[in-house]
C-alpha cells in the first residue's frame, strides 16, 4: 500500500523506521519530513502545505494513497482526519471533535469528571479575576493549565502562590500562547512517578502499549527548565503489570466508551499521562497522537506490523490484530542544542551519524536540515538517539556509547537518563 506521513519531527522519524519495515507497505511519502526520513527505504520527503487541510486531501486522492497517518496534533485538532473521512479516504488519526481531548484541557477534564476517569481535582476558569481568587483561596502547589494547545509549554506546575499569580498573568493577561491562555485550568497538585501509557484504538477497543517514561527537565537530577522530553525508556518499572491493567480498565477502556457515548468516537493512537503513587494511577493528561519521545522507544519494541495495526485501527477492525511486543528494553537519549529549551543557534553540521549508526543505535532526527550535502541543526531538540538490549542498563550503555560519537557545537544530553529504572 501507498502511506502518507505528515510530519517533520522525532516521532515522525520512528513512525517512517517502522511502517517502512512492514512488507505491505510499497512508497512511504512523508510530509514534510526530514534529511533522517529520506535515508529510509521507500520513503521520500516532500513539499506538502499541511495546515492547507483541502489541500492535503486532493494530494491523497490524486496519489492514491491507501493510509495517512498524521504525527502532529495542530492538524488533528484543525480536522485533518474529518477532511479525509468527509471524502472516503482512509485515516489513522481522531476527528476534530475527539481531539478536543488534546486541544482543550478542559474539555479533557470535563469528560473525565462525568464517567468518573480518575485525575486531579480542578476548576475551569474564564478570565484573570476569577483565575486569581480561587489561587489565593486554595493557595499552593498548584497547577496551572493553558487550556489550549501551546506547544507543551501550557502547563506550570507552581510551588508558591506567587509563581501561580505569575503565570495567570502570562497566559491570561499578556497572552503568552495566544488565545490558547484564554481560558485556564487550575488542578491539585499530584506527587508520585510520571509515565506514559500510549494505546491503538479503532474507537471500540483499546489496546495499550508498552509503558514508558520521559524526562522533562533539562539537566541531570531533574533540574532546569521543562522541556519537550530530553529523553526516555521503555518498559517503565513504576508502571507494573498490575497497574498497567489498573490504567487499562480505569482508565483506557472508561475514556473510548465515554468518547463513543458523546457521539465523538475515538480512533487512533490515545496517549495516556499518568501520575502513578503506591497502587494509584490518575490522569495527568491526555494526548490526542504518539508521544515525542516516547514513539522512539515504544515503536522499536513492536513485534508486529504497524502499518497493518493502523489500516485496522483507521477501519474499526482491531479486534482482528493480534499486537506483539518483544521483552527487550529501549532507551533514547535527546541530543539537543546549547540554549535549549530557551534561545539556541542553529546551523551548526553534525558529525558522527554513521559513526553512531554503526554502534547498532538508532539516530532519529528531530531538528535537523540539509546545508548542501552536509546535515545541520534546525531546532532545540536535534536527535533521538535510541538502542535496544536485553534490559535497561545494557540499552542505556549502548545508546550513550552511541551518543558520544555526535558532535556539533554546543551540543548537550543528559547524562542520568532512565535513572529511575536503574535505581529500583
């Protein structure tokens, strides 16, 4: 079959490894892709105006294109999949409405609070006074929530009232992340272990995957600014068996009937955040497409066809998959540039990808670009430097070893990735 990818990122880099391993899988066009995505086997980058959702479409039809996966969620939330259904063409990706679950945090919680999906208390508000006066009743910690999409950079998770005040004035009064800071969502702090539980769904059944986790702060020990994810591991040992069915019953299967009820059924990949502590699993948020970085652990896992995994799940036929996944572990380590996540240069070459390659990891291409016939730097985040092995440890090595093969200026990683999993 004929695929269309859209998307340019780290994820997008993993999603085009595996759907090109599938042997039903004949040209892969990637929209807009990257230098990595153009090395692959089947797979050519393309020009391709993705926020042009008509556009898009017509492309589809005209290149007879059997399956459009969409990586992003700003297309998912535009409607992308709705355009593609409206014309009978076949999409791995939820409609507008049931993105709502990403694109408006409150709408999220709502539908949480209604069927009784377990996360954080909250409160919705409107406008900058109203915002203020329940802060300074409820005090601190507290979350505070930009209730659209804002890059990943919505959410401050507050230690004092004052840093609460503050970024109520950011998203609210100075408009930050544009009209997605109109409307805020306060939540209860949660303590505990984070991990992600990504899952296939057609919208009738859901099945998870491998449980993973990230790494948010810039620098070792958790400290510095959040970021996009500076790297992470799959499986996560704070997500057991036990809990990840707790997650399953609780959580997953409660959202896609709750989604199916509304009216607004739920096809695709659903990303769970989860707050784990003791034998509690609770909502942070959810995702309305794979994780960035989490896909680039997760997917490498994967015993079976993605490509055909995401035909059944665009088709409501995922009952008829049977879904493996390999007992190996997977650790990526993010190689990002200097500055990140606030002001970086870019254009700087990178050296040491074949190199690194050859040590048997996987080098995902998150921000880079073509200079000539040298690859540069193009964003905060460059690589996704991924290995696989019988267990974490081994992975780990076998990923940093990997990592110190590639240089540019002003490159850094952490050093303390899957931490948590080696200190159990």
């Amino acid at each position: 079959m004929n695929v269309l990818l859209i998307g340019s990122g780290g994820r997008e880099h993993a999603l085009a490894w595996k759907l090109a391993q599938s042997p039903k899988v004949e040209k892969l066009l990637v929209a807009p892709g990257n230098p990595g995505i153009g090395l692959l086997d089947k797979c050519e980058c393309i020009s391709l105006d993705v926020e042009n959702l008509d556009l898009v479409a017509d492309f589809a039809q005209e290149n007879k294109i059997d399956l459009t996966v969409v990586g992003p969620e700003a297309p998912l939330v535009a409607g992308l999949a709705d355009v593609f259904e409206a014309r009978g063409l076949t999409v791995f990706g939820p409609s507008k409405a049931a993105a709502q679950l990403e694109g408006s945090k409150a709408f999220s919680k709502n539908i949480m609070a209604k069927y009784n999906v377990p996360t954080a208390f909250f409160k919705i508000c409107d406008n900058l006074e109203d915002a203020k006066a329940y802060v300074e009743a409820k005090g601190a910690p507290i979350v505070v929530k930009a209730d659209g999409l804002a890059a990943g950079k919505g959410v401050v998770v507050a230690f004092t009232k004052e840093e609460a005040l503050s970024a109520l004035d950011e998203m609210m009064g100075d408009h930050k992340f544009g009209s997605a800071g109109a409307r805020v969502v306060l939540e209860e702090f949660m303590d505990g272990e984070e991990a992600s539980l990504l899952a296939f769904t057609d919208g009738k059944i859901i099945v998870p995957m491998i449980a993973s986790q990230d790494h948010k702060r810039a620098f070792d020990g958790d400290k510095g600014p959040n970021t996009g994810g500076m790297g992470t591991y799959a499986p996560a040992p704070v997500l057991t068996p036990a809990l990840r069915d707790k997650a399953t019953e609780e959580i997953l299967k409660p959202m896609i009937s709750a989604m199916q009820k509304e009216g607004t059924p739920y096809k695709g990949c659903l990303y769970a955040g989860l707050m784990v502590k003791g034998d509690s699993v609770k909502v942070v948020e959810f995702n309305c497409r794979f994780g960035d970085p989490e896909t680039q652990v997760v997917l490498p896992l994967l015993d079976s066809d993605l490509a055909e995994i995401m035909l059944a799940c665009a088709t409501g036929k995922l009952d008829q998959i049977e879904i493996k996944w390999s007992d190996k572990a997977a650790v990526c380590v993010v190689v990002a540039s200097g500055g990140y996540p606030e002001s970086y240069e870019k254009g700087k070459e990178i050296s040491g990808l074949d190199a690194a390659s050859e040590l048997g990891a996987v080098v995902f291409h998150a921000g880079t670009k073509l200079a000539g016939d040298k690859i540069v730097t193009s964003g905060g985040r460059v690589l996704g430097v991924t290995a696989v092995d019988d267990n974490i440890k081994a992975a780990r090595d076998k990923a940093y070893t990997a990592v110190d093969k590639i240089s540019f200026e002003k490159a850094f990683s952490r050093r303390d990735i899957a931490w948590r999993a080696l200190n159990r």
